[in-house]
C-alpha cells in the first residue's frame, strides 16, 4: 500500500487527550480528520472549527456510518473503550483507543477476538513505548547492551477532586490501577523482553465520595527475574508525573516523560532516536504506518492484553 495513502480520520472525545491527537495527526501527511465526536455538542463545535473539522457529532454511530471515515481515535472515558472498540471494529473501520483498553478483562478479550476476525488495525495508546526516552532504552536492551534488574516507577498525580488534565470537571472516575498502573505494568513487560509471572498489590482507603483508592502499591516479576515497583498515588502534591528509574547490569537510567539522565544525572539526547519528541505523535504515526502497511501495530490490541491480565489479577487480589 502506498505510504502517502490519504487516511480519513474521525477523533471521538474532544478532551484533553483529544486536543494532542488533533494537534499531532496535522503533523502527519496525509492525514485528514473528517469528524468529531464529543459529549457536549458546543464544547465539541468549538474544537471542531478551530481544526476546520466538517463533521461534529454527539453520536459515535453517525460517524461510524460516514464513508469518509476510515479509522477512529477514541480518546473517551475509560468506561467507554471497550465497547466502542468494538463498535468500530464492527463498522470495518481501524480504531487505536488510548489507554485503557478496558477495566474488565473479559471486554479486552472480546476486542481482541473481533479485532483478529475483522483483519483491521485496532491499537491501544500505550504511549510508553513511544516516548523517545523508553524508546533509547530499548534499544540499547535489544543491542544486548543493557538488562533491566529493577524498575522504580512513581506515579504521582493530585487529584482529590475529579478534574482532567486542563483542570475542568470530568464526567467520569479515573483509576489508579486500570489506567494508569496500565502504563507501567506494560512498558514493564515490553522493556524486559519477558512476560509478567508474579504480581502483588496494596492500596489505600478508599475515598468517600470517589469510591476510588488514592493510594497504591504495586511489586512485579518477569519470567527473566527482572523486578518492578510501583507507586501510585492521587495525593501527592508535586512534582506531578511518572518517573521511571531504570536498574540495569551497565547502568541506570532515570526517564522523566522525554526527558533521560543516567544515575549521574547526566542528560542523554534522545532528539535523534525518532522523528519527534512527541509520544503521542509517534503513535499516531505508528497506527497510521499500520493501515497503510497492512500490518500488527505496536501496541496492538493483542500484544497488550497480557497488561490487562496482569491488572485483572490484581484487582482479584485487592477485592480479596
């Protein structure tokens, strides 16, 4: 298939997360975004002419209906992926949902048996293993020139009332293990080139009016014996965001989103390891490079439900 091949594109959620999908796929020829779905028609309008998007909608299955319409981003409530993965698939349009793929397993599995029956290019944003930062270290795992032992991992967010990441009211609950633990049990995996075979959790009390935890902590092994810890917490009042300290036999890597420093904190340029410093870009090209290749995405539906399997456990063993 030609590499220039025009992708028609619709974005369902005009969030946060929505706004760098549209601000990375104009970065990407070829590329147009033909229509946009969110839950507030005006809010939604007022995206929609900012990016001269001719479609806007509050309804998924009026754009699934649209011809110009070949693939769907869904940058919607967690709650919602699954079931409008599904209802893309369906539709025979390729669809990357961002992460989560689900909160229950049984959803994920579903995706990926309709997923491998339509043929189509259905991608989870995992964008960890697009961030340059963990992008470097994989190489240098790959080269043979670097084992993880342990990976520290904080995630730290202050988040005592339900905001988004531009600070406005969410209509939803976000979760510290099916979102964003999600991110760090797959890099996990995917860094040490083996799967998960142990997992352990504890949380904290549950938020009154939240119903959530807001504090979490989470111990992994891989196959190869290569550990990870984890914590998470909606408490934490600064510095915000994860921070990844890589432990390896020739070294230790600190990744703080695009940012890398080795244990001396001494900064390693990681501008030359792919065409942007922006993850979220470099997944949607990825998924774009799929459909127009005819080929398995990185971070396809498939390649990270194990992640979704591992999170399952563990939810098990924290209602236990």
């Amino acid at each position: 298939m030609s590499t220039n091949k025009p992708i028609r594109v619709a974005l369902a959620g005009a969030g946060a997360f929505g706004i760098k999908h549209l601000d990375a796929l104009k970065l990407i020829d070829g590329v147009t975004v033909t229509s946009v779905v969110g839950r507030e028609l005006d809010k939604t309008q007022e995206v929609a002419a900012k990016y001269g998007i001719g479609h806007v909608t509050t309804e998924l299955d009026e754009t699934l209906a649209r011809a110009d319409v070949d693939a769907v981003i869904l940058a919607t409530p967690t709650q919602m992926h699954a079931s409008q993965t599904l209802a893309c698939l369906k539709a025979g349009k390729h669809v990357q949902v961002e992460i989560p793929l689900c909160d229950l397993l049984a959803d994920g599995e579903q995706v990926v048996a309709a997923q491998q029956a339509s043929g189509l290019v259905a991608m989870c944003g995992h964008t960890r293993r697009f961030n340059p930062s963990h992008q470097w270290v994989h190489k240098k795992i790959t080269a043979g020139e670097f084992n993880i032992q342990q990976m520290d991992v904080q995630t730290y967010f202050f988040r005592r009332t339900n905001m988004n990441a531009l600070g406005q009211a969410r209509s939803w609950t976000d979760h510290l293990l099916w979102h964003h633990a999600a991110h760090t049990v797959d890099l996990f995996a995917y860094q040490a080139g083996s799967p998960i075979v142990k997992a352990n959790a504890i949380q904290g009390p549950i938020h009154p009016t939240l119903g959530i935890a807001m504090d979490m902590s989470i111990q992994l092994q891989a196959q190869n014996g290569a550990i990870c810890t984890l914590s998470l917490s909606f408490n934490n009042d600064g510095p915000l965001g994860t921070f990844f300290r890589y432990i390896g036999d020739t070294g230790t890597y600190i990744a703080r989103y695009d940012d890398l420093v080795n244990g001396k904190e001494e900064k390693i340029d990681v501008s030359k390891v792919d065409v942007s410093m922006n993850g979220i870009e470099l997944q949607d090209r990825e998924f774009i490079a799929a459909i127009r290749e005819g080929r398995e995405p990185n971070a396809s539906v498939a390649q990270v439900l194990p992640c979704y399997q591992v999170l399952h456990k563990l939810e098990q063993q924290l209602k236990s």
